[in-house]
C-alpha cells in the first residue's frame, strides 16, 4: 500500500510491522505501542505496590505484630517505595504521554531512535523485575527505604545491593527516553514549526527530557559507589570506612529533587493543553509558560538542600537553599496566573477535563502555600 500522491512511500508492512500477536508488541518500534507497553506495565506494577500498601496497613490495624515481623514491614515499606518512584511515578507521565504524544504534536513519524525507545523499555521492565524480587530473593528484602541512606544501606545484610542494581538499570532506562524525546524534538519537527510555534506540552518534555539527561546519571554513580562500598570496602559515605554520609545525601538529592519535576512538568504541560481547549480560545501568554517550564527545570538543580536541614548543613547553607526554593515558584505561580486568564473571557466548556485541571490548579496553590510551614517547623526543631 504505498500512497505515491502525497509523496509518503510507506509499505503496509513497515505500517503494521513484520509481527503479529504477543511479538508484534514485544519487537515493535511504533512509539504509540511503546508508550502504552508502558502504561500497561505501570498499571501492574501499581497494584503489586497498592498490594503491598495495603498489607502495611493491615499491619498497623493494632498494636503489636499482626500479620508480619518488623524486618518483613520494612522491607515492603522500601520495595513499595521504590516502586512507586523509580517504576511509576517517574516514568508514567515522561513515557506514556510523552512516547505516545509527542511524534504526533510535532509532526514526526516517530521518535528519532525508535529502537533505542524499545531497549529502553526494556531496560525499564528488567530494573522493575529486578526491585520487586529484591523482596523475595538472597538474604532477605531490602529495608533501608527507597532513599538508600547510608551507612544503613552499607551496613544491611538484606538484599540492598538487588534493589540498588533496580533502581540503576531504571535510571538508565530514564536518561535514553530524555535523550530520544531531545534529539526528536530537536531533529524532527515537521517544516516550518520553529520552536516558537511548538505546542505547549512537547516544552514541557522538552524541559523534563534534560533533567533527565543531566541529573539522573549523578544518582545512578551514587548508587554504584553504594554498591562499590558494600562490595570492595571503599569508604566513600559509611564513616566506619572513613566516607561521609551527608555527601550522600547531597548527591542522592542533586538527582532526587530535580526528579520532582520530571514528576510535574509533564503534568503541567497537560493541563496547558487543556485549559485553552475547554475554553476555545488560545493559550494566554505562550512564550511566559514555555520559558516558565525552562526556568523551573533550570532553578530545580540548584534547591536540593532544602531536604537537609537537619543533616548538619552550615547556615549560610541553609539561607542559599530557602531563597531558590522561594525563588522556583515564581515560574509555577506564572504558569498558574496564565492558565486563569486564559480561561478568562473565554467560551468554557465545564466537561470533566476542565475540571480536572481546575481542581489541579487548587491542589497545586494549595501544596505550595502549606510547603514554607514544614520548613519553618523544620528550622524550629534544629533550634536555628
């Protein structure tokens, strides 16, 4: 079936793919099929999380051991929060939204590298089986939490080094996709679409690809030293080796809270799609929400101290890393004044969409005008 008059010679066959059934998923390099392998994968892996949390809970119906010992509640607690960040939350949105929508906003055929889309699924599904039989395999389920503090995570004889080899090989699945979505973004744009004239969500993705590309290989080397320190001895964090504990922190959250952005700019880039749609008029100030989505991704390298007040950072410290925090929400609060105006004056259509949006708008406000008495509770506690 080759379509000659509009200059597209596309077979039937590379159309469909040379494989059918339960192959023509697991080999295809359709960026559409790719991104729902993922959503199919994060739904399951939701519920073995939403499993696990709901066996926690039941222990903690009474006082005392209910249905498990304290090394078994930890260890559930650690694989249900890896889980739930490194196997759902970070990459849901990034790769389901982003490999299923993106080609198609900006008139590619696919992705730039379709085949490194699909290793990189794999690589997703290995580091995933990898944390899930961290909890059931060798010598019992990691219990450090998915934060891996040392020199807890040096000291455990649990399975720590399994759910830090997991949460690596995710890492890497991670840095692939925002290395294919840059160079599609960058490369295959349909003529004539100049990045002024992109839809609003590829920025977004655009925005979260690079965090993905430059801040998750700083976790990924901090988890390997954790492993290198486990397994050769080398004192890199566990002070009985002669390393330093709160470098880990450092390096874990130069990674950890850039990562909350590539939780929420794609969401932001979503809803920037919705807000004009339901309110049938164009996005109010283009170019302030795209360089709002830069800026955010750009400033969020430079907050990670604020998960470490009470860690023994110097004041001055603390002062540098209050001030940016503050300072990153002047791009949130920018993309929030032009999704209201740009429903302001305009035709609304109050279907479930909208509200959605709407609603996240509130959960958004609301989150970040409650975040400055945690860190002022915090500062209270450590007497500064």
């Amino acid at each position: 079936m080759d379509n000659s008059e509009n200059g597209s010679h596309i077979s039937y066959l590379e159309y469909k793919g040379k494989y059918k059934g339960l192959l023509s998923w697991l080999l295809t390099t359709d960026h559409k099929k790719i991104g729902l392998l993922y959503l199919y994968c994060i739904i399951v892996f939701f519920f073995v999380a939403a499993i696990l949390g709901l066996l926690m809970r039941v222990e903690l119906f009474s006082p005392g051991e209910t249905i498990m010992g304290p090394q078994t509640y930890n260890g559930m607690f650690t694989i249900h929060g890896i889980i739930m960040i490194f196997i759902i939350v970070i990459p849901a949105l990034p790769a389901v939204f982003g490999n299923f929508f993106l080609p198609i906003l900006i008139g590619a055929k696919d992705v730039a590298f379709p085949k490194l889309n699909l290793f990189s699924w794999y690589l997703y599904i290995i580091g995933a089986i990898f944390g899930v039989l961290s909890q059931f395999i060798g010598e019992g389920s990691p219990d450090t939490g998915w934060t891996f503090y040392v020199p807890y995570s040096a000291q455990s004889s649990t399975n720590v080094i399994y759910a830090l080899i997991a949460a690596f090989i995710l890492g890497f699945s991670s840095i692939l996709t925002g290395l294919n979505f840059i160079v599609t973004i960058h490369r295959m744009r349909a003529p004539g679409m100049g990045w002024f004239r992109m839809p609003l969500f590829p920025w977004a993705l655009y925005a979260t690809a690079w965090i993905q590309v430059l801040a998750t290989p700083i976790v990924g080397i901090t988890l390997l030293m954790v492993i290198a320190e486990r397994v050769l001895r080398i004192g890199f964090f566990d002070p009985a080796l002669g390393g330093d504990p709160v470098l880990f922190q450092h390096l874990f959250w130069i990674y950890s809270h850039p990562a909350v952005y590539i939780m929420i700019l794609p969401g932001m880039g979503i809803v920037t799609e919705i807000f004009p749609t339901f309110s049938q008029k164009p996005i109010f100030g283009y170019t302030a929400i795209l360089f709002s989505s830069l800026a955010i991704a750009f400033v969020g390298y430079f907050v990670w101290g604020h998960h470490m007040y009470t860690a023994g950072i110097s004041y001055g410290s603390r002062w540098f890393f209050s001030f940016l925090t503050f300072i990153v929400a002047v791009p949130s609060a920018i993309k929030v004044f032009n999704w209201i105006s740009t429903m302001y004056g305009g035709s609304i259509d109050l279907k479930l969409p909208l509200l959605y949006a709407i609603c996240f708008i509130f959960l958004f406000y609301d989150w970040w005008i409650h975040w400055p008495d945690t860190w002022f509770s915090s500062n209270r506690c450590t007497g500064t």
